[in-house]
C-alpha cells in the first residue's frame, strides 16, 4: 500500500478545470464520435446519435487523453482516433446491458431498447464494437490492441458473471470486486494503457497508470453502486434501488448480509426475491444495510481505490496533467450521478 503522495495530489483540479484543460480534445472526440458512427443503414446513426447525446460523462476519452498527454503525446490524432474507440466500446456495452437487464430508462430518458426495440439495440451495439476495432486497426499499435481486445473479453465475462451471480446474497467480497473489475474497470484501465502506449512512458509508468486506471474503475462503480441507494432519483436518471430489483448485489448489501442474523438474512432474501421493492421496502432495506455500516463501509472502501489511485502518479513530474488526473479520481468519489 502507498504511504507517499504524489506533489500533484496536493491540488487536484476541479471538474471545470479538468474540461477546460482537455477542451480541444473533446471538441474533436465529439465530432469523430458522430463522423465515425455513420453508415448508409439509416438506423445505426439514428441509435448511436439517440444513446451518444445522452449525456454521458466522457470519463473514458478523458482519461485517454490526459495519460497520454501527460506521456509526452502532443502531434497527430490518435489520441482522438482512440477515444473514439473506447467510448464507442462504452456505448456498445450500455446498449447490450440494457437489453439484458430489461431497462426501460438510461440517464432519465427512455433507453434506446425501450425507444427503438431489443434487436435494434443489440445489432447497433454490434456494428459500434465492429466499428471501434476497424478504427483500431488503421491506427493501432499491436500493444494497444492488445490492450484494448484484453479489456473487451473482461467486459464480456464481467456481464456473464454477472448474470451467474444475480440475485446472490451470499456473494463474497472477492466476487463482487472480481466482476466490478471485469465489467467496468478493465475498459478504464486500458483508457490509461493506450494513452501511456500513445506517449512516451516509461515500463514504470506504464505499469503506474495501469494500476491508476484499475484503481479509479473500480471506485467509479462502486460510487455507482453507492448511488443506487443513496443518490435523488431524478438526479441519478433512474428508480433508487433499481439494481437491487434487477437483481444486482452490491457491496454494501454483501457487507450487511455477511453481518445480519439469521432472521434477516431469510427477510432480505425473501423481499429482494417476492416483492416489489416500493419506496417503503426500500426504506426497510436500507434501514438493515446502514445497521450494518454497509453504505460507509463501501464508501470508505471506494475513497481508498481514489487514494491509490492518485498516489500512483507519483513517479510523473508534477504538473496540470498530473492534477487533472488526480482530480478525476476525486470526481470519480464525489459525484452525485
């Protein structure tokens, strides 16, 4: 575990200032978001524009490309043709999850399988992981691809361990991080892989924003998973509780859980299994987990990945990429959708 902290973390930069720093880059991300989706089958740029203007939060081009500026990348567009990359890998996952959890709703709108049908959603989501492999294969290095294919195969066996472990209360703590790691950090992980590759980095800081991608991809989900208990519904963009009804267990549950007595562990398998989770059950619920320390116990977890995440820049000279960095992984903490 670090004891030391990099310069840089002593001013992490706001979210604001982060945007401004990387706005170049995002103006050109957006548009070679919607050059590259188009296609002469109408449909596939009717639903990626429908899911891409939804109001994502561009995590994932970020992280490209400030690690690979702060790598030394400064000419060329492979910064911009790789998070093009990465996030069209992003949307093909949100539009296949979607379809397999039967969500009628993604960030407050209709999601595109409730708009436009299950096999629009799942083809399109086809055609964007197609489409982010043939950008790849035009400005790709083999490490890059490898990379990035290693984060795909994670992301599909995150989904199936997923489906394997529904509804499990019994889950363990390794499980559930092995398939948070898989489903959603293994993507950001190679967001700072490729931008490093990009660069000129050494193997040490390679190795450094690999371990830095992992750390803030595992906290982001356990922030989202925090979220669905705690966060406004309108703000969240979805029903609070609404992964749990899926069937989803998350931390703060499998601690609880883990904890409860025998009586509340029956209460709880049967509510999450027979009855709809109204606002009430929920209550009841959280009322349980916070008996417990469930939803501090995970929040304390998921400020000690941000924590190592950020001493990991270390070994990089301190400077605005270093704090941007450093600042995402407190967003990544402190957001509240």
């Amino acid at each position: 575990m670090h004891t030391v902290q990099h310069r840089a973390a002593d001013r992490k930069m706001g979210r604001a200032e982060i945007l401004a720093l990387v706005e170049d880059g995002l103006k050109s991300v957006e548009a070679s978001i919607r050059l590259n989706y188009q296609s002469n089958v109408a449909m596939i740029p009717l639903v990626s524009d429908y899911l891409t203007n939804g109001g994502g939060k561009r995590l994932r081009p970020m992280l490209v490309l400030l690690s690979s500026r702060l790598c030394g990348y400064e000419k060329g567009d492979k910064d911009i043709v790789h998070s093009t990359v990465v996030e069209y890998i992003h949307a093909a996952t949100l539009l296949h999850d979607d379809v397999v959890d039967d969500s009628d709703q993604r960030r407050g709108l209709p999601s595109a399988n409730a708009k436009f049908g299950n096999p629009m959603s799942v083809l399109v989501g086809d055609y964007l992981f197609a489409k982010s492999f043939s950008l790849m294969a035009s400005a790709s290095t083999p490490e890059i691809i490898r990379h990035v294919s290693d984060a795909t195969r994670h992301l599909a066996e995150g989904e199936v361990l997923q489906l394997v472990y529904n509804g499990r209360l019994d889950i363990t703590e390794e499980q559930y991080f092995d398939v948070i790691f898989r489903k959603t950090a293994a993507l950001i992980t190679a967001c700072c892989q490729v931008g490093a590759c990009l660069g000129n980095a050494t193997a040490r800081q390679k190795a450094a924003l690999e371990a830095f991608g992992k750390n803030i991809g595992i906290a982001f989900q356990m922030v989202d998973d925090l979220l669905d208990f705690v966060a406004d519904e309108k703000t969240l963009g979805k029903p609070v509780g609404h992964d749990l009804a899926e069937g989803h267990v998350t931390l703060p549950v499998i601690h609880a859980y883990a904890k409860a007595t025998g009586e509340e562990r029956r209460w709880l398998a049967e509510t999450v299994k027979n009855e709809a989770l109204t606002r009430q059950r929920m209550g009841e619920i959280i009322t349980l987990i916070n008996k417990y320390d469930g939803l501090a116990y995970a929040t304390r977890m998921a400020d000690q990945y941000a924590k190592e995440a950020i001493a990991e820049l270390e070994c990089f000279p301190p400077g605005s990429y270093a704090e941007a960095l450093a600042g995402l992984a407190d967003y990544v903490i402190n957001r509240t959708h």
